[in-house]
C-alpha cells in the first residue's frame, strides 16, 4: 500500500530540532531501522531526497550534499560554494565531522 504520505509529511517536517537525536535513537530501538532507512525504502526520487532532507540534522543533510556534490564524473562546484559560503566555522566543523562519519 505505501505510506501515508500527508501524515509521514507532517510527521517528519515538523520534528523539532531539539529532539531530533532522541527521535531517532527511538526509533531505531523500537524498529530495528533508521528513520532515514525507512523513509528511504517507502519513498521514491524527490519526495524521498525532501523527507530524507528534512530528517537529518542540517550538517548532515549537507554532508550528503557535499559528498554528491562530489560524487562520479566532476565536480558540482556551484552546489560546494552554496553549501560551504553560507555555513559560520562552527557550522562547517560540524559538517566536516558528519560527512566523516558518513562516509569514511
């Protein structure tokens, strides 16, 4: 049947920011799968890039950003410099510390 799409929209747009983390390891307890694994298993091409968006914290949506900003032949470099010029140093620390546990 697929998922309710209005309620899976309303849930994961309005998670606060503040209770993201222990949404998410709530999550996993009760389900034995990610948020982000679930969404990406129920959902398809841009409503799925949105909602899996949406769901991480913002450095790591920008680390996903950056990595396929990156990824195969060349380099996206006007995606790089609006993700990097826009962050503070903390925000970029951040960035480059969930892209390393990403994807290292």
């Amino acid at each position: 049947l697929g998922p309710d799409e209005d309620t899976l929209t309303a849930l994961v747009c309005t998670i606060p920011p503040t209770m993201r983390e222990s949404i998410h390891l709530r999550y996993l307890q009760r389900t034995k799968k990610t948020l982000v694994a679930h969404i990406e298993s129920e959902t398809s091409f841009k409503y799925k890039k949105v909602l899996t968006t949406q769901v991480r914290s913002p450095a790591e949506a920008r680390a996903v950003a950056l990595f396929h900003a990156m990824d195969g032949w060349g380099t996206d470099e006007k995606q790089l410099i609006r993700i990097v010029v826009g962050c503070t140093p903390k925000e970029r620390k951040e960035i480059i510390e969930a892209y390393h546990e990403m994807y290292e």
